[in-house]
C-alpha cells in the first residue's frame, strides 16, 4: 500500500500471478476497497501455514470471482 500511495494512485487495478498472485489475494482481504480490481493469477486462496485467513466473506469474494461463461 505504501508504494501505491507514494505513486499517487487513486483505485488501481493490481494483477499478479503465481506468488505475486497470493499477494493479490491479500490486498483484497486487507483493503477491499482500495482498488478497482484485482486480478489474481495462479494464486493459491489456501496455503497450508498462511498467518492470514484466506478470503470466505462474501464482501471478500464478490469482488474476486468472475462467473462462469462472462466474456469481455
């Protein structure tokens, strides 16, 4: 968060993937609405010894599932 705000960003869209996809998943746990979007690549919402709880809400998950047959 702190180079987003030192960037001057203002609701950016983040995109990871594998390990920096993980990290994706954690900024839309930790700060929901910071961001436009978030694009998780390859990221794993369960890893065995993880400090922090993966997302479960439905605040958490609504803005991070793209239903099945969408296009664009």
């Amino acid at each position: 968060m702190g180079l987003i705000r030192a960037a001057g960003l203002r609701r950016p869209v983040v995109l990871g993937a594998s390990m920096s996809g993980e990290i994706c998943l954690e900024l839309a746990l930790r700060h929901p609405d910071a961001f436009r979007g978030i694009v998780a690549c390859e990221a794993s919402d369960h890893i065995e010894g993880r400090k922090t709880p993966g997302p479960t809400t439905a605040r958490s998950t609504r803005r991070s599932s793209c239903p099945n047959g969408s296009r664009g």
